[in-house]
C-alpha cells in the first residue's frame, strides 16, 4: 500500500488548520488515515506545530513519502534528521546513545535559535511601538506650539484692537472736547 504523510485540512473558511497524517495515497485528503501524527496551525504568529517525532520516524523508515509542505515540517521538527541517524545506528556508523546526543543537541540548538529570533522579533515590535510613540509625542508638541502660538498671536491681535479702540476713543474724545471748546470761544 503506497502511504503518504500529509495535511488533511480543518478548520472554518479562511482560517485553516492542519492535522499531519499517515494515510494511503489513494485516499482523499481529508478522507480515511492510518494514524494522526501532529497538527499545524499557521495561523498564529509564530505557527503552531505539534509532531509525534517517534511515529513519524516510525512510518518514515516504513516507506512513507511526505508531501512537500509536510516534508518541511517534518524536517523543521527533526523526524528526517532522527530518521538519517537511525539508519547510521542500522549501518553501524554509530551507536544508538551517540545518535540521540546528537539528536538532542540539535533540538536544544534548534529551541535556543527559535528564542532568539522571537526575542528579536518582540524586541523590534517593541522598539517600532516606541518609535510611533515618540513621533506621535513630537507631532503633539508641534501641535500644541503652534496652539500656543496661535493663541498668543490671537492675544496680541486682540490687544492691539483694544489700543486702537481706546487711541480711537481718546482721539474722539480729544475731538469733542475741542469742539466743544471751540464752541464755547464762539459762544
């Protein structure tokens, strides 16, 4: 029987998750499977993978053929990387306890360069956050000294009017009380 690892899909339209099977080729994708190995969801930011490591070598060293995007996770997982150690210890090349150091100090390499790329990765966020927070800050001061300004200018005009009002008024008064002078030198 010809059997595949692949994704059978799940999940509502548009947001698609994945369950990794072993299943026979023949079958529909989302149709009948031996065994569920793991599941993908990509979704999420970093995308979820979950993988029975173990079984998948299983069925890997049975002749399974993974599908492209399975043969990724497969690989991002480690289940090839096992799988090539194992056929070493069959070989000789190596003994079983040398194959799983090996296997295990990939995974903490593996586990270690994930953190650091989410800690980049949060640290950029951050630091692109604190970038538009300082802008934002600037724009506010610019807004709020041009307010100022504004409002100052709006003062000094203000004040300005009421001087000439009251030069006006003086000047009227001036006027007056000169012609009424002048009236009275008449009178």
């Amino acid at each position: 029987m010809p059997t595949k690892i692949r994704l059978q899909r799940h999940g509502r339209k548009g947001k698609p998750f994945y369950w990794i099977v072993a299943t026979d080729s023949r079958e529909k994708r989302d149709g009948k499977f031996l065994e569920k190995l793991g599941v993908y969801d990509p979704t999420t930011q970093p995308a979820i993978i979950e993988l029975d490591v173990d079984n998948a070598v299983k069925w890997l060293r049975n002749g399974a053929q993974p599908t492209d995007t399975a043969k990724r996770i497969l690989s991002y997982k480690g289940a090839l990387l096992k799988k090539h150690l194992l056929a070493g210890v069959d070989k000789g090349a190596l003994t079983e306890e040398e194959a799983n150091k090996k296997f295990e100090a990939w995974l903490e390499e593996k586990n270690a360069s994930i953190e650091n790329a989410s800690e980049k990765s949060q640290k950029a966020k951050e630091e692109a956050k604190q970038k538009a927070l300082d802008a934002e800050r600037e724009v506010n001061a610019k807004r709020e000294a041009e307010a100022k300004a504004a409002e100052d200018e709006a003062k000094a005009a203000e004040e300005a009017a009421k001087a000439e009002a009251e030069e006006a008024t003086e000047e009227t008064n001036e006027a007056e009380s000169a012609e009424e002078e002048s009236k009275e030198e008449k009178a």
